[in-house]
C-alpha cells in the first residue's frame, strides 16, 4: 500500500476518535435521583400521655359497705363488758354483745355523717397511724384487752392490740377507745359505767 494511503487512514481514524470524543463531552448528563419522600412524622408523646406512662396506677376507693373502724372489748378478772361494734363507711354499725352487757346478741344502728367525720378526725389526732400494731406487755395482770382496727379510704385495715395492763400504751389509744364508743354511743347497747355499778345483777 502506497505511503499516502496509509497516512489518509490514520488520519481518518484519527479524525473519528477525536468526533467520538467531542459527542461524550456534549452529551446531557442523566438528571440526579430525586431524594426520598419522608413519611409524616410522628407526634411526639403528650405530658398526659408520658404521666399516665410513668405514674402508679390510682388506688381504688373505698367501698362503701367495707368496714371504717372497730371496736372490741374483751373479759377481764371481773365485770368488764365483753362486746364488739363495727361500723362501715356507709354509716351502719353492727354490735355483737357477749357478757357483762346490757344487750346481749346482735343490734344495729345508723351513723350520721357527722358522726362517721367525727371518728374519722379521732384517728387522725391519735396519730393512730404511727402506732405500733400491739401493746401488749403484762406490766399488770387481769386487765381487759381491746382490739381496734381502722381502714383509711385509701389503704388496707391496721389493726392495734391494746392490753390494758401494758404501761408502755400511748394514753392516746386509751382516750380513742373511749372515743369510739362515745361517738357511736355504745352505752345504747351496753350500758353505762354508772348503771353498772348500781345495778350488777342486770350485766350477767
């Protein structure tokens, strides 16, 4: 082949290359990826919805036939009137007499509201939750016992043994006994001290 043709085909070759080139510089570039569509966000928790997540779950109420406070009264080496009175937060009082009482068996009665509010401010300026749940060291011998129990609306029953010769008793338990009977006017079903005393044969 003669030297002249050889050189037009280089040149030609040379000439397409550099067209191939020259088209890749000017094409378009493809169009970016569009980014991606974020879903709806969210809400972030309401305070309500965080408390109610980390608070306890609420107490239930009282019920209103469950018991508010009692009150027992056992024997003694003597006469001490053996007996026991309840009552509930819908105010009604149960009696159970036993001996050495003026009614012997069972009665019942209503307390008012303002009878039922009276109990419950004995407790709370007896400081009865403070109170150890017995007392009952024989600092003395042939003494009665009583048994109180009282259930706040919120909480389960506490219940204080109190034996009466136990020196170690705060005086305010012995004044909420008496209380209790006071302000459920015990004396109905039991009988006073003073009667008691002037008749004997009537509290067998």
């Amino acid at each position: 082949m003669k030297p002249l043709v050889i050189a037009a085909l280089i040149a030609a070759l040379i000439a397409a290359l550099i067209a191939a080139l020259a088209a890749c510089e000017h094409a378009p570039e493809s169009p970016p990826a569009p980014p991606p569509v974020p879903g709806p966000a969210l809400p972030p928790p309401s305070l309500v919805e965080v408390g109610m997540a980390r608070a306890a779950p609420p107490a239930r109420p009282a019920h209103p036939h469950s018991v508010l406070a009692r009150l027992e009264r056992t024997a003694c080496y003597g006469t001490c009137p053996i007996y026991k009175v309840s009552v509930t937060r819908e105010g009604v009082i149960t009696y159970i007499g036993e001996q050495f009482v003026k009614v012997k068996g069972h009665a019942t009665g209503q307390a008012t509201p303002a009878q039922l509010a009276a109990l419950e401010a004995a407790f709370a300026t007896a400081g009865y939750a403070q109170m150890k749940t017995h007392y009952t060291a024989e600092h003395m011998t042939d003494m009665p016992s009583t048994h109180v129990g009282y259930a706040a609306a919120d909480g389960p029953e506490k219940a204080v043994d109190h034996y009466a010769g136990d020196d170690t008793a705060p005086p305010a338990l012995e004044t909420l006994e008496t209380a209790i009977d006071d302000i459920l006017h015990t004396e109905t079903w039991v009988g006073d001290k003073a009667d008691r005393e002037a008749h004997p044969g009537k509290y067998q």
